[in-house]
C-alpha cells in the first residue's frame, strides 16, 4: 500500500480518536448513544468523501483504489465498526445495485447510502434455508396487475428493526433446479405487509431478527435484474460481502495492547500463554495476507469461490481462537485503573462476537466445501 494509505489510515484513527468514545463497542447495544456515534460518524465520513471512498464518481464515490478501501475496512473494524450497520451498504448493497440496478434503481438507492443515511438489511435465510439458501419458501406470486404478492418468514435478519430497506430473496417460480426460479426485490421496510420480531441473542439488542411478510405487494420496478435470476445476484453478493470485514484487524489490535495492559505481569505469564499470544499474532498476519490476496483477485476479476472461502475458514477461526487466548490474558489482568477496564470489556465483547463468526455469511463446514470443490476442480486435490 502506498503512502496515501497510510495518511488514510492516520486521518481515520484521528477521527475515530476525536468522535468515537473510548468505550464505543459497536452500534448495537444498550446505550442509544451507541447508535446515534455511528449515525454521526456516517455523517462525517460521508462529509469527507471517505465512506464510499472506491465507489466510483458517478456513483457518489471517491474513485479510490481497491486498497484504501481495505485500509477503511480494517480501521472501521479495528474500532467496532463506528459505522454501524450502515458497513452493508457501502460493503455490497450499493456495488450490487451498481452492478444490477436499472438508472431508476441506482439513482433511488446509491446516493443515500454514499451519504450514509440509510440502513439495508439481507433477507435471505429462512428456518428450514440457510446453508441450503436455494431451498427457501418465502414466495411471490402473480398479483394479476402485473405484479407479485410476496409472502413468508425470514430469519437472522441482521438489523432489520432499524432497516429502511430490504434486500430480500423470494421464489418466483420453479425450474429443473432449486437455483432456478428466484428473484430479488427491493423493498421498503415501513410496508404494513412486513412485521419484524427482534429475536434476543449475545450479540445485544437490535441485531437479529425475524421478518415476516404477508401479502406484500411489489411490481416490476421493484425487481432487481431479472426475474427468476436472482442466483446468479446472490453469488455475487456473497463475493463482496465474505471479504467485506477485516476481522483480523481487531484481534490484531488487542492482541498488540495485551503486553502494554498487562505491565509487569506480562513478563510472568506462562510460556505457555505467551507462545499461543505469538501463533495467534502470525495468524493475524496470514489473514490479513490471505484477504489481500482475494482483494487483487476480486479486483482483477479473477476470483473463485475458493478464495474467499479460503480467506473466511481463516479470519474466522483467527476470530475464535484470539478470543480465546485474549480471555485467558484478560484472565491475568491484576489491577483496575481506565486501561485494564478498556481491555476487559473489548475482550468480553470480541469473545462474544466471535462466537458467531463462523456461522454468519456462509458456516464454516460450508466454507469447507466450497474450497475443497474449488480445489478439487482446479486439480489441487491430486
Ligand atoms: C450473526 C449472524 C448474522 C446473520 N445475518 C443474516 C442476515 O442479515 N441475513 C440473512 O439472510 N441471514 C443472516 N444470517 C444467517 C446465516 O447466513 C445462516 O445462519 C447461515 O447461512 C447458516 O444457516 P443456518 O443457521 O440455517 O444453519 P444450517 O444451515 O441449518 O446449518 C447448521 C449446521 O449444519 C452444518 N451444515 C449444514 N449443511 C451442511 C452440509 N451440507 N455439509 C456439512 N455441514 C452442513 C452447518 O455448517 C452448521 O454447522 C446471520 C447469521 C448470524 C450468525
């Protein structure tokens, strides 16, 4: 990266520094003034042209590279993500739309999500859908105006009570395929057809949810591509959004702050714990050398699935295994000044987290598959 990723980097550390408290641990907890930081700190990245920094001009965008928008990636959530959930629609709803979207579509949906003004959520998965996504049931059906009535149950909708939008994934017919046959629809979370039931989790307050639609009414405007190929959107999405977070960037930096929390004591921690602090370091290392390898992929058009799962095998076991050994450290943590409470509640906060790093966006196993088939195609697997 050059030196304009490094100013880049240095500008939003100051003002991380400047507008995001201390104790900020992401937009979604119990203090509304949790949720009003990120709102404000949208709102300043957007002033300074820095949220959709590598989004094109005409789109609302600053024209970046690829690698500044790692280096946003990283410092965001390094940080907790100060832009809340506002990181999805820079991330991959907008390059989507970009991608996919009628004029009409692009010129309703891109500029206030590069003005950091509107929250999208993802419905995808369903109950008996979410590994098997293509098996859904949620369905739209002819309206006789020309139009579909949607109805069905979503879950795990991440910020769905405080979405304006909803980037949702229905069956509009059936083909020879389970793939075959479904759409995607944009459509306005304040319909009356839509209800959604926050459901309670470790990850705190309004984060997933149900979503229920009943007789929702969309039309052709409404679609995104064409109708019955959604798919081929969903593969796409699932390419931005895998990379999207540089989860390796916040264990690196508590990892990094463990020695100076800890002081003295550091110097009398078991070998033992020392050696699984350094592993977990060069693990850091080799995520975030794996995720810059699927950045120059993506950007030359040339990935496959098998990157990005490669890629997310690693940062979300990196994710669970520093939470681990950052809990055991936290562990050693004798006295109680500002410092050592900082520490605890990110390390408490990180080990939840992590919990579900290897569930959201695609499980584990499944990631496991993707890579072995991309392995075994490319001839890898001999
Ligand atoms: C924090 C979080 C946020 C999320 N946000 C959203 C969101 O905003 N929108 C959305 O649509 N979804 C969201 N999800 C849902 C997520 O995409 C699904 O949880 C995920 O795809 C797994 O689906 P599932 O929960 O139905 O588990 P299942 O598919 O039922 O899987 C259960 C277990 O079985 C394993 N398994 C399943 N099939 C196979 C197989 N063929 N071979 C081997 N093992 C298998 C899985 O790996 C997993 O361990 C979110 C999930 C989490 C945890």
């Amino acid at each position: 990266m050059g030196k304009r990723a490094g100013d880049l980097r240095r500008e939003l550390r100051r003002l991380v520094n400047e507008q995001v408290p201390e104790h900020f641990l992401g937009a979604f907890t119990d203090d509304p003034a949790d949720l009003a930081t990120a709102q404000q700190f949208c709102r300043t990245l957007a002033e300074r042209n820095l949220l959709c920094l590598a989004w094109p001009e005409e789109f609302g965008g600053g024209a970046a590279s690829v690698w500044e928008q790692t280096v946003v990636r990283e410092e965001m959530w390094a940080h907790h993500e100060p832009r809340g959930a506002q990181y999805m629609g820079v991330n991959w709803v907008g390059p989507i739309i970009m991608r996919h979207g009628t004029a009409e579509q692009q010129r309703t949906h891109l500029p206030p999500i590069a003005a950091g003004e509107v929250i999208w959520c993802q419905g995808f998965s369903e109950p008996e859908a979410g590994s098997d996504l293509a098996s859904l049931r949620t369905t739209a059906r002819p309206d006789g105006a020309g139009g579909w009535s949607v109805s069905g149950q979503k879950i795990w909708t991440s910020y769905a009570t405080m979405a304006q939008w909803c980037f949702l994934l229905a069956r509009t017919s059936r083909g020879e395929k389970k793939q075959q046959g479904l759409t995607i629809f944009l459509v306005p979370m304040d319909d009356p057809a839509i209800t959604v039931r926050p459901i309670r989790t470790m990850l705190g307050p309004h984060h997933l949810n149900e979503v229920f639609f009943d007789d929702l009414r969309v039309t052709g405007a409404d679609v995104l591509g064409t109708v019955d190929q959604g798919w081929s959107i969903v593969q796409d999405v699932m390419s931005f959004e895998r990379v999207g977070i540089a989860r390796y960037a916040r264990c690196e930096r508590l990892l990094a702050a463990a020695p100076t929390v800890l002081g003295p004591r550091w110097e009398v921690l078991p070998a033992e714990l020392r050696g699984r602090w350094i592993r977990m370091l060069t693990h850091c290392r080799r995520a975030r050398l794996l995720a810059y390898r699927v950045v120059t992929l993506q950007s030359s058009g040339r990935i496959t699935p098998g990157d990005a799962s490669a890629y997310r095998i690693a940062v979300t076991k990196l994710d669970q295994d520093s939470a681990e050994v950052l809990m055991d450290i936290a562990a050693e943590v004798g006295h109680d000044d500002h410092r050592a409470r900082w520490f605890l509640g990110e390390v408490e906060d990180h080990w939840r987290y992590s919990q579900a790093s290897t569930v959201s966006s695609g499980s584990i196993e499944m990631q496991r598959i993707l890579l072995s088939r991309s392995m075994l195609a490319a001839g890898g697997g001999r």
